[in-house]
C-alpha cells in the first residue's frame, strides 16, 4: 500500500473488522450515514425509468419510511423485484419490491414477519 502512487478508495460496512495495522495506513476515513426517509424515497424513486415494466400505485413513501436501508440495498431490492416480476411474466408491483426488500434484509441476517410489513402485511 505505501508504494502505491495513486487514490486506492476501500469501503466497508464492519470498519471495526479492520486490522488495526491495515487501518494506519489508511489516510483518510470517510464516513457515509444511512439515508434519512426523503433520501431513502428519492433513492427508490431513482432507479425507476420509463423503460421499467412498473404498476402505477407503487407506494415509495411507505418503503422509505417503512424500512431503514441504505441506497445499495435498495437498488438490490429493486433488482431482485424486477427479476421476480419478469421471471413471472408480470408487470413489478408492491408484492414484487416487498419480496426483494425481504430478501435483501435476511441476506443481512434479518427476518421479517408478515407484521412488519404494516399495512401490506396482508400480501404476505
């Protein structure tokens, strides 16, 4: 790492899984916080296109305000909501980003119950 003559830029979610000797070496750290719920709406918002097969009555303030995760996780959630949806020969709705978003979550190590949902918990 010292001989090296340009930026190098590392991320990680576990900083405290670092060494510690790694970690000195390291000039700058820069921390990114969770996204708040307007982030989190503008960022579900994002990764919607004219060319993505979508239901008009996607409820993108419940998913901000409903689960705390960060912008790479929604965008893996949408992705996996879009292969779901295409594997089904359907146009992606609620069910489909719901299912991702669960998804998403259990690769954390997180589970979720149909109450966590709130008021789509019926579709589970």
């Amino acid at each position: 790492m010292e001989n090296h003559k340009g930026i190098s830029i590392l991320a990680t979610n576990h900083l405290e899984q670092v060494d510690t000797a790694f970690f000195r070496r390291i000039q700058y750290v820069v921390q990114f916080p969770f996204p708040q719920a307007q982030q989190r709406y503008e960022l579900w918002k994002s990764f919607i296109t004219d060319k993505v097969p979508l239901e008009k009555e996607i409820d993108f303030q419940y998913l901000a305000e409903q689960f705390e995760i960060t912008g790479g996780s929604i965008k893996n959630a949408m992705l996996t909501a879009l292969f779901l949806a295409a594997s089904q020969k359907q146009i992606c709705g609620m069910i489909h980003i719901l299912k991702g978003v669960k998804q998403e979550l259990q690769k954390q190590g997180k589970v979720l119950l149909p109450y966590d949902f709130g008021k789509y918990e019926n579709l589970f």
